[in-house]
C-alpha cells in the first residue's frame, strides 16, 4: 500500500497527542518572525512585556473557558504530570501524615506510589478486583487525610470518571492530564486539579495548575522554591525561566478551543467520535473487543483488543500503512489504543472505522 501522504495522516498517540492544524500553522507561519518583533517566540525573553502579555492572555482564557472563580490561581509549571505526584504532596500535606487515593487504574497507581514516600496512602477506594474496568463507586475516606486525589480518565485502561462522589470536607485533587478542557467542569469541586499539556492543550513538558487560595502555604520546608505552589503564584509562574513557546502555543489551543465553541462544543464533539468508535467495536460480531464496562469507557482513549491476538501486529502495521497511526495499546494493556483528544477530526475515526471494517473482513476467518 507504500507510503500515506501527509493529508490521509491522523496521529492517534496518547501523548504527545494530536494538535489542531490551524494552531501548528499559526505556529509554523509565526516561527521566525512572532508578532512582528523579527524574532522567534523561541527566542523572546520571558522577563519582557511581549511574553508576559502572552502569558497573561492564555491564563485569562482559560479562566474563561472554564468559568474559573478569582479564588483559584492558574499556574505554568515544568515537569509534566508526573513531577505533580511528588508536587501535591509536599504542597498540600501541610504536617498531615496521610492522604486518600482513588485506585482506577496505571496512572493512578503509578500516582499512589510516589506520594507512598511522603504520607501513609489510604486507598479510598480501588477498582484493581475487576482489573479495572470500571471506576470505584463506594469510597472510604479517611477523615484525618490532608486531601483525596483522582485520576479523572486512565488512558492505559480506558476508564473515565463521569459522576464523581463527594469527598466532603477533604479536598479534591485531581489529575486531568488526558481529558482536561474536553468538557464543562465545576473547578469549585476541587481543591487542585492539574493536566500535563500534551493531550489536548500544547506540547510535552508544560503542567497546568490551578489551585485553590486557601491550599496555599502549606508546603513541606524541603520543597523546591520552583516547585512550591505559593512562591510560583507570588512570581505569576516565572520564578524561572517558563517554558515560553509551550505557553505561546497553549495559548493558541485555548483560543482554537473558544472560537470552536468552548468546552461544551468539545464534549459534543468527543462523544460522538467515541460513540462511533466503540459501535464499530460493540457490532463486529466478537472480532474486536473492549472490557471496559460502557458507563465508564473513556471517550479520550479507547483501548480495545482483537480477539484474535496474534493478529494485533498486523492490524497496527496495515493500519499504520494507511495513515493511521500510533495505535498501539499501552505496554501494560496491549491491544489498540485510539486516542480521540480534542483535535481529533472526525474524518479522522470515520477512516479509522473503515479499516476496521475493512481488516475484520480480510481476517474473520481466524476467529
């Protein structure tokens, strides 16, 4: 079949994910010439009011996209997600002893094990005796932990938290990296909530943290000044060099996302790519399979397995021919793993469903 071209191209990767096509020819039409200023955004200094202005501008839209009340501050960190499962602890902590998890998956038990060397970790609750393939709906809380932590989508498994439980008077701390800005979100459930960038908001590297006032000060002595939530909000996310063009490009993300109508045209949009996704799975008469249970299948990552497993090879590298790349599952899970992040076109899972069914009729006859 040789070769796609770039047009028949759709990156299903986890992360780095796929970006919206205007935002990278923005960012490719801006690269050696940004603003006007005869420099690249690479090369803008971070101390200097063009770049300030550009930070202050992504912070102001996302605090509109997501309706962010004043009392919640919105920081640009280094380190992706996973520095955060150190970070929450020794920010929030604040002397406490322990802390509550929620068990749904690798993430989180990735997430569970680095905060284990700061506090005792109370699992609340775990969806480990199905092998996960739901999330937990009964949750024991510890009512002397310092916080319980989520992680709201587990993109190895494919489960993805709709109606989340109360945590009453602790507060709730969130990892969204892999469905933030893919839906409505009520921030004032939360305590904090942070999201690695490279889902379905700019590159690898750059962490969102919006953290609520009253979290603040609490922080460990040992802590990083980097790395502490209230000197970072002291110096507007520049107490080091930020990771400018990651900002830039975030920025471009939010705006692609506001003029495309919001988060409530995001989550539209995602269920029905999902919706069409997991069908072609549901109707191929047992040749592909999930064993996520439907009320909790993520509409970012659909991990799914051929029932004929020595036929996954194939599959991935036919489709990979095609344009169709990054499908496979996580090393964990194995099988497939599609991910529909927010730039995702549509176009981009009907040719996916049209493999699909194109393969299960080349190779029924193994199953």
């Amino acid at each position: 079949m040789g070769l796609p071209c770039l047009s028949e191209v759709f990156n299903f990767a986890a992360g780095p994910g796929v970006m919206p096509a205007a935002v990278l020819a923005q960012a490719q039409q801006e690269f050696l010439n940004w603003n006007g200023s005869g420099l690249s955004m690479l090369e803008t200094p971070f101390t200097g009011e063009a770049f300030k202005a550009v930070l202050r501008q992504a912070r102001d839209d996302l605090r509109a996209l997501l309706n962010i009340p004043d009392n919640y501050h919105i920081l640009f960190m280094h380190g992706g997600a996973s520095a955060q499962f150190s970070l929450v602890p020794l920010n929030l902590l604040g002397g406490v002893d322990r802390a509550d998890y929620v068990e749904t998956g690798y993430w989180s038990r990735k997430n569970m094990r680095e905060a284990s060397r700061y506090c005792n970790v109370n699992i609340a609750a775990s969806s480990s005796v199905t092998n996960f393939d739901r999330m937990p709906e009964a949750w024991r809380l510890d009512p002397d932990a310092a916080y319980c932590h989520i992680t709201s989508n587990e993109t190895a498994n494919g489960v993805q938290f709709y109606d989340i439980p109360a945590s009453g008077d602790l507060p709730l701390v969130a990892d969204m990296t892999s469905d933030f800005l893919s839906r409505p979100l009520d921030v004032q459930r939360y305590g904090l909530i942070y999201a690695g960038a490279q889902k379905n908001i700019g590159p690898a590297g750059l962490t969102i943290v919006i953290v609520r006032d009253d979290l603040l000060g609490r922080a460990h002595p040992a802590t990083p000044a980097v790395f502490n939530y209230q000197t970072q909000v002291e110096a507007d996310s520049m107490l080091n060099t930020p990771l400018t063009y990651a900002v830039y490009l975030t920025g471009l993300v939010f705006r692609w996302i506001a003029e495309t109508g919001g988060v409530t045209v995001m989550a539209r949009n995602s269920e029905q790519r999902s919706a069409r996704l997991y069908h072609a799975i549901d109707n191929s008469d047992g040749f592909y399979h999930c064993s996520v249970q439907p009320a909790y299948r993520s509409r970012m990552n659909v991990c799914f397995t051929l029932t004929h497993d020595a036929l996954t090879p194939l599959f991935l590298s036919a489709a990979a021919a095609e344009g169709l790349l990054n499908l496979k599952g996580h090393p964990m899970a194995g099988g497939v793993r599609a991910s529909l992040y927010n730039a995702m076109p549509e176009t981009g899972v009907a040719a996916l469903v049209n493999f699909m069914q194109h393969f299960t009729e080349e190779h029924r006859h193994h199953v």
